[in-house]
C-alpha cells in the first residue's frame, strides 16, 4: 500500500541532464569550437580544419551524387560531345566518394580517361559536388594543371587525383636528372595534399620523395 506524502514533503524530479557536464566532459574541443563559431555537433575533423571531414554523430550522409551518371555530367562540363564520337566520350573512370567541405554530403573524387588522352592514361581529374535536381559542379582545386612553378616542376607520367588515408591528395612521378654515368635514376614522387578552403580545395602540404641514386 502506498503511503501519502507526509507534509512539507517536496515530489522528487527525475534528474535532468546539464549541457555545462557535456562542456566539462570535452573543454578542448568546446572551447575551439567555440573560438572558431561551430556550432557544437560539428565533427572534430571540422574543428581540426583538416580538409576531408566526417558527418556529425546522429547525422545521416547525404549520398545524392551516387545515384546519378557522372560520365553524362562530364561530357558537358568538359565539353567532349562535339569533338568525341559518342561510344568514345568516357572509355573508363575511376570514382571515390566522400564528405571533403564538411556539409555533409558526399562529393566525387573522378579520374576518367576521355578520347582526348594520348597515353591511355586519365586526363580528366577532379572532384564533382551534387546539385540538385539532378546535376554536379565541378570544385575548384589550386595547382589543378601543369602550369603551377615549382610545385610542377620535374613532373613525368600522369597526375593522379585520389583520396589516401582520407584526404584528397594529388600525386605524380618526378624525374631525377641522369647520373654522371648516364644510368637513369628512378623517379621520385611528389604528393599535394589538400584541405577545403571554403571556396576552393588549397594545399596543406607539399610531400617529397626523392628520386632514386646513382
């Protein structure tokens, strides 16, 4: 039998939770979030700023972009019907998926060979963003051709657009020069791996690997 409550008694509260717990349990990441004016459910890899970013927790990724044809878009934003016969346009592509400006939606990283490679090799590179309702825009990068000195300076074979260890990262061969023997020295490698700027993918840092000895 349940007794009533004797008098002055106060009703007991279930207990509530304190967003100032949740603050002291992570004061780092609150107080740069803070700094930086994030709102508190962006990811620590926003917070970070570095370049490929996570959804924040509870939050579904939107994956739009993988239901459309990437190829079809390419062909316009480059241009290739005019100058390609049709079954010629896109002969293969390579595609990765993943969040890079932290809005939570994915882009597409694409290297596609067009009927204008020489080699055989992909000579389209880059990275496409959903639009709705069904179309993409390609995303600016810095030092996206040859043209850039000294960045490019040495460059042999292709660029390569890829996504490693999460970040965007472009990569290529460079030529070492001939040894005083004449023997060719293998080519070094050269990495540039981005983060987003806001606008456009700008370059974090730069990563050499030197060619080889004589």
């Amino acid at each position: 039998m349940s007794m009533p409550p004797t008098a002055g008694a106060q009703p007991r509260r279930a207990p509530v939770a304190r967003p100032d717990r949740v603050r002291a349990g992570f004061p780092v990441l609150w107080m740069l979030a803070s700094l930086l004016g994030l709102p508190a459910g962006v990811s620590t890899a926003v917070a970070a700023g570095v370049g490929v970013e996570r959804a924040a927790q509870g939050q579904r990724l939107d994956r739009s972009i993988r239901r459309i044809s990437l190829a079809h878009h390419v062909v316009r934003i480059r241009g290739l019907a005019p100058i390609c016969p049709l079954m010629k346009r896109v002969l293969s592509m390579n595609v990765r998926y993943a969040d890079l400006d932290g809005d939570n939606a994915e882009e597409a990283v694409v290297e596609a060979v067009t009927c204008q490679s020489t080699d055989g090799s992909a000579d389209l590179v880059g990275v496409y963003k959903y639009e709705r309702p069904d179309s993409v825009r390609e995303l600016a990068t810095e030092h996206a051709v040859r043209s850039s000195e000294p960045v490019f300076s040495g460059a042999t074979g292709p660029l390569r657009l890829e996504l490693i260890d999460g970040r965007l990262v472009r990569w290529f061969a460079v030529a070492g020069a001939a040894c005083p023997s004449g023997k060719a020295r293998a080519p070094g490698r050269r990495t540039l791996v981005y983060r987003w700027g806001g606008e456009r993918f700008v370059v974090d840092r730069i990563e050499e690997v030197p060619p080889g000895g004589c």
